[in-house]
C-alpha cells in the first residue's frame, strides 16, 4: 500500500524540489516521496531527468532500477543494475537483484517450453 505523508510534508518536499531544481538531494527525495506514495511515473520522470548529469550515482541507478521494478519492466530495471555493477562491481545488492531477475526470466522461459 502506498504511504501516506502528512500535507505539511509534501508541500516541503515539493518546495524545496522547486527551490533547488539541479540539487541532486532534493530532486531525489521529491523522487522518493512520489515513489512511496506509488506516483512511479512522476518518480521516473524526475529520476531521469538527472541521470544524465549523474550516470555514476550508485543511489540514483539503484532508485530507477525500484522505478521500473515497481512498473514492471524487469528489462529497463536491469539495466540500471548492471550501470552499479559497472561503477562498483562488489556490490552485493545489484548482483542478487539482478540474479532474481534472471532466475525470474529463465523461470518464465521454461513454463512457456512445449514439453515433448
């Protein structure tokens, strides 16, 4: 279920997101609050928008890759979870969510195989 913010809240976030349109902090947590209240598309929009100046922010590709997972497109999440591989190829988090994608994918892949 989506979480629901006091009004005072969201008018701050919403604030401070006009006030510093190029901060990273506060873009992203105008992100987070539209993702916790389930407005994905909005999340995506925002979080997209400061990808490009921002491609090697571990926390920034790990909030697309929740984006799309939340929307379900496993193709565009992986993607965003292969980037922090890249960036920081330890990363234990990326690595076992991109494992369940894959185990989800081959899964899926099976049961629509003709069993001859």
């Amino acid at each position: 279920a989506p979480a629901s913010f006091p009004p005072f809240l969201e008018a701050e976030i919403k604030k401070a997101a006009r006030q510093y349109p190029t901060d990273l902090n506060a873009q992203t947590l105008l992100a987070e609050f539209y993702f916790k209240t389930a407005q994905y598309a909005l999340a995506r929009e925002i979080l997209e928008g400061l990808y490009p100046s921002h491609p090697q922010d571990l926390g920034l590709n790990f909030a697309l890759a929740s984006v799309w997972a939340a929307m379900g497109d496993g193709e565009k999440e992986s993607f965003y979870l292969r980037e922090i591989l890249r960036f920081a190829p330890l990363n234990v988090q990326a690595e076992k969510r991109l494992e369940k994608i894959n185990l989800d994918k081959s899964e899926k892949t099976s049961l629509q195989k003709p069993l001859n």
